[in-house]
C-alpha cells in the first residue's frame, strides 16, 4: 500500500523563524517521486519540488530546503526565516512511476504570524 | 506563461441541477487530472486521461463525467449535483517521460456550491 503521513495538522511561529514540515511516506515501489506543494489561501496548488527515488541529494532553493532519507522514508521541508507570505497548506506527495497516481498526505497548516 | 487555466472560478448550481466544469492547457501536457478537495482535505483524485485514454477511480461516483475532445481541453461534468458534491475541483497536467510520470501542474480551481 502506498500512504503519505504528514503528522502535523497545525504549525504556528513569528516571522522569522525556522520550520520544519515532517513528511514519511509507505511504498513498495522501487522507483517513485516524491513532491511538496503550497495551497495558498487562493487555492491554487504551487508545484515546490519533485524528488526522485534514486536521488538522495538534498536541495536548497533560497529560504526552502529539502531533506529526503530513504533510510528513515522521511522527506522533510524547511522554511528558513518564514515569512507571512509563506502561511499556507502545504502537502507532500507520493507518485507510483507506474501508475501516474499522485498520493497526498493530510496537508499541514502552516500559519506564520508577524 | 503556459499555464492551466479552470474557468469559471466560482460556480453556483442547485440540487441535480447539472453542471459543468472545464479545464484548459497550454503546456501541451498529454495528461490530464481531476480531483476533488473538500474542506480541510487533500485533493482526491477523481480521474485521469492518458492522452485519449479515460481511467476512472474505483471509488469515482457515476454521477461525475469527463470528456476530452482534443489535448489543450477536458471537462467535469456532474449529471445530477448533490449536497456533498460541493468542493473545490482541480484539474491538473502533467506529461510523460521515458515511461514514467512527472510533476502535475495545477491550475486555480473551480469552487462548485450546490444550493
């Protein structure tokens, strides 16, 4: 079975604080991609970072970073010095290379306060 | 900008009135995706076109529709809307690759009220 936890449901800080948004994922599939995207207020979904399997290589993109463990099948997202801007729900995902279908944790509300 | 674009943005309909949603893309992307996301939930996927290929979700009610007539367009019809029908809907795209998938782009939604 494929399933993606995102454990917490509500995160709040001030600006300017560091945050960490945990995502574990279940697969048996030996090639996948994993993906975190933004859900503004809007409601659009903002496509952040596509991962594959076979590459363990941690990313950095401005204020947001990525840690992607197979040993622990975690693939976290960080926010360094958060900005209003950036509260939103953001959910991590699990694509099957097979099947195309695109397999989303819970979300988590991430509320940034001044 | 290629993009995907969900018009209308917000749509009104009453109890089995039938509705329709469209989707449109200029990504040129061979696939295309619906889901739907209700409040405080993640999207689900209703289903899917792999080019002219439809693929349905076990568990999609009969009451949703979808017609594709040509790469850039792809419609949600619902025959006869109900109460818990009402959500927000989410077409996305993606294109293949070597025989695998890649990362679906979104476009902004319809939010569907049925009244």
């Amino acid at each position: 079975a494929q399933k993606v936890t995102q454990a917490q449901t509500e995160i709040s800080v001030v600006e300017k604080e560091d945050v960490t948004l945990d995502c574990v994922y279940e697969t048996r599939d030996t090639t996948y991609y994993l993906f975190w995207y933004k859900q503004p207020p809007s409601g659009e979904l903002v496509f952040l970072i596509r991962r594959n399997s076979f590459d363990e290589q941690n990313e950095i993109s401005g204020r947001y970073s990525w840690n992607f463990q197979k040993s622990t099948s975690s693939f976290n997202f960080t926010i360094t010095a958060s900005q209003v801007v950036d509260s939103a729900v953001y959910f991590c995902a699990l694509l099957s290379g097979n099947t195309g279908k695109l397999i989303f944790g819970q979300g988590t509300t991430l509320q940034v306060k001044p | 900008d290629a993009m995907v674009i969900q018009n209308p943005r917000y749509q009104v309909t009453q109890f089995g009135k039938p509705v329709t949603l469209s989707c449109s893309q200029t990504l040129n992307h061979n696939v295309m995706y619906w889901y739907q996301q209700k409040s405080s939930q993640a999207p689900k996927l209703l289903f899917h076109y792999y080019d002219k290929d439809f693929n349905n979700e076990a568990d999609t009610p009969d009451n949703f529709q979808s017609r594709r007539p040509n790469t850039s367009f792809c419609f949600l019809d619902i025959r006869s809307p109900g109460l818990g029908d009402a959500a927000m809907y989410l077409c996305a795209t993606s294109r293949t690759g070597t025989g695998s998938y890649n990362e679906q782009f979104f476009g902004p939604g319809t939010r569907l009220t049925v009244l």
